[in-house]
C-alpha cells in the first residue's frame, strides 16, 4: 500500500497549528517550541505497531534517530529537519521528516514490519543555524566535519552561547562527533525538500532531481579609502571607498551570469564614518559566491578579486580580502539521481520533462555525501520562490505528487541496494 499523501499533508498542518503564531514558524533549534515540535513527532511514533520494534533514540550532537529493523543491518536513511527560522514557513525542513515517515510505515505495512533492510528516519539538529550562526550543526557533527571550538563560543542575539544551550538540552559539545558512530551500516540517504527558489514554477513542473549542492566561497572585503567632507571635496579629489565596492557589487553580476547556475551576492555593506556629510573612507562588505562546478566557482572567486583591485586602484583606494567559509561543490549519487527521475517520471503526467536541478541552499544531505554515503535530494515547487517566511507556500496538489514520487525513490532505491 503506498505512501498517503493526505496524510502527511495533515500532519503538516497540525505540526504547524502547533509550533506557529501569526509571524510563522518557531521551531528555533534549542528553544523550547523546537522541543514540542520533536515531542509532537514522537507521538506520532508511539502510534506505530509495536510488533514492529521501532527504536528511538538521540544521537551526541542531538539528531533524532528511528529505526525500523530489517532483515539486514544495512540500512536505507530518509530525513530532514524539524526546526526552522524564526517566522518561517510550514514546510521547510518539516516536509522531509514527516513524508519520512509515512514512506517508512508504508513499507513497514506491506512487510509486516519485517522489510529485508533496516529502515531509519533521521531529523537533524539545527540545520538552519539561525540561532547560533552554524548550520548544519547535527549533520556535520555526524559527517566529522564538526569544529567545536569554533562553535561552543558562538552567541546568540541575547549573548547565550551554543555551549550553553546544547547543555540545556543534555548536550555534551565537546562530544558531539560521537555521532559519526551512526554512520555504520547506512547504505543510501534520501531526502525530500522543497525547492525554496522560482526555478520550477517559473518552468510550471512540480518536481525535480537533485544534482548536488552548489560549493560556496564566502568573504569579507574591505576597501579603504580616506574619509573627508563631502560638501568641500572636488569629485575628481575623492578617494570613495564606497564608490569602489559599489562598481564590485554590479560587477559580480556579470562575472555571474557568464556561467549558467552561478550565482553572487554582496550582502552585507557597511560604511565609515556612514553620515552624510563625509565622503566614505571604509567600506565593509561580504561576498557569498556560489556553483556546483568547482572550476567554475574558482573562476568566479579569481575574476571577482582581480575587479576588486582594479576598481579600488580607480578610485585610489586599496582592498583587502579575507575568507569568512568555504566548502566544496557536493554532487549526489549518479544511480540515485537517475532513480529520483525515474521516479518523478512515473508520478508527474506524461510527456513532462523531468528536470535535474543544483542546490544553491546547503542541505544536510551535503554533509551526509561528504561522508561517502550514496546520497540524492528530490525538490518540490515552492510558490513565488519564497522560503523562510511565513508565506511559504507549495499546492496541496504538488505536495501529493511529491509524497508519491519519494515513496517510489525509496521503494526503488530499497531494489537497487539488493542488486549491491
């Protein structure tokens, strides 16, 4: 019997009644509300067959784990995350836990409970890291690529550090990389998110294939200048800093759309002494470059700092940059990527292309394929493009078909791990 996509929509909205005000969802990692959200889901796995012998326990870094024993230890996870941005929507990171588990009773239902691989439902910790700064926090304390002295001194808005609030939590920081032990035996990881930008409504298709999650290189770019008043300084006597990271920020767009789904952002710029009597003498700003091509994104990083010091050598300035992050393009899984198509194209009506689309959002299942586990994403249409706010919004119709499609990833998926 397959997935009921009206069941998840329905939890969905009670998930939603019950962590949400008139500004959109709370679920913040580490509060309270976030808490009631995970309670919420464990009454859902209380109403399971016991015959079933589900087992539910949190990992060291405060991952949610269920699972579903099989026949073999070897296990296909499906996951998400159930906390969210401050005012944000009702889908975003909850959609994929809660199709997790109708797909997983689902299957559990046609087999009795006894499926020839070991089933497992995963809700990371804090992959929005809106709280602290750090996303992707559970899922890269499982993949090992934690940096928990980096992390344990990061505040909040009201000074609170993460240490603090994971031991609120029962959360040791400094022994968060024991959940890597969770990685035994995880054969496949699938995960079901909606897209969070206009591509496929722009196209009018309701799903698509992930490729991977586009590599990111993020830095802080200052130029300076010299500050001076702005009603007795000649134009052609200026030294504008401002002026210099202004000519960047247009630039970056062109250095962008030389490749197809790259993509460049100046998003943050700050200027000194920022009144409006004086000329700029500091400017501020922060770079966020992105695409799954890793020769393309190198490209885009070398044009941009070469526009930068020309531009700062124009309005006799100089320029200095520094690297906030990076990390590298993720592609998933070849084989799952052609299963995920496979899927949607037996689900959306015939003769629609299905298309594959990158990631430019960083998801969980980065960190999950950076561990060398066979890993695919599957998107959803999100209306207008528009996540994180409390208008976030996908059709009921779009919703069935996407609860549909996974199941049939997972179903096949489970079929291609028995010809391994």
């Amino acid at each position: 019997m397959p997935a009921d996509p009206n069941q998840v929509i329905a939890n969905l909205r009670e998930l939603a009644a019950l962590t949400s005000d008139a500004n959109g969802a709370q679920r913040l990692a580490f509060t309270p509300i976030w808490q009631k959200a995970r309670e919420w889901f464990a009454t859902k796995l209380a109403s399971l067959p016991a015959a079933w012998k589900i087992e539910h326990h949190r990992d060291a870094a405060g991952n949610n784990w269920v699972t579903l024993p099989g026949a073999s230890p070897k296990s296909l996870v499906l996951g998400s995350h159930l906390d969210s941005v401050p005012n944000g929507g009702w889908l975003d990171g909850a959609l994929g836990v809660v199709t997790a588990l109708e797909v997983l009773t689902a299957i559990a239902r046609d087999h009795n409970g006894r499926q020839p691989f070991t089933l497992r439902i995963v809700d990371w910790a804090d992959e929005e890291g809106a709280r602290f700064g750090r996303s992707l926090f559970g899922s890269s304390a499982f993949a090992g690529t934690h940096s928990v002295a980096a992390d344990r001194v990061r505040t909040d808005r009201d000074g609170i550090t993460m240490e603090s609030a994971l031991a609120e939590h029962n959360i040791d920081i400094v022994r968060i990389g024991e959940a890597a032990v969770e990685r035994a035996n995880i054969a496949a990881y699938l995960e079901l998110h909606i897209e969070q930008g206009p591509v496929l409504e722009r196209l009018g298709l309701p799903l698509a294939a992930v490729l991977g999650t586009k590599g990111v290189e993020r830095h802080a770019i200052v130029f300076q200048g010299q500050e001076a008043h702005s009603g007795s300084t000649p134009m052609a006597d200026r030294r504008d800093a401002l002026a210099a990271a202004a000519r960047l920020a247009l630039e970056i767009r062109t250095i962008a759309t030389r490749h197809t789904d790259a993509v460049c952002t100046m998003g943050s710029v700050k200027t000194f002494p920022g009144i409006v009597t004086a000329v700029v003498g500091r400017c501020e700003c922060t770079l966020d470059q992105r695409d799954l091509n890793a020769e393309i994104l190198a490209t885009m990083y070398r044009e941009a700092q070469e526009a930068s010091r020309r531009f700062a050598a124009e309005e006799r300035c100089t320029v200095e940059w520094s690297r906030i992050w990076n990390i590298e393009p993720i592609p998933f899984h070849p084989a799952l990527i052609a299963l995920a198509q496979q899927a949607i194209a037996e689900t959306i009506p015939t003769g629609t292309a299905i298309p594959s689309l990158p990631s430019g959002p960083l998801h969980d299942a980065a960190e999950v394929a950076r561990a060398g586990i066979p890993t695919v994403m599957m998107f959803v249409q999100s209306l207008r493009g528009i996540s994180h706010n409390k208008i976030e919004d996908t059709t009921e119709d779009h919703l069935r078909l996407a609860v549909t499609a996974f199941d049939r990833l997972a179903t096949k998926t489970l079929a291609w791990l028995a010809s391994q």
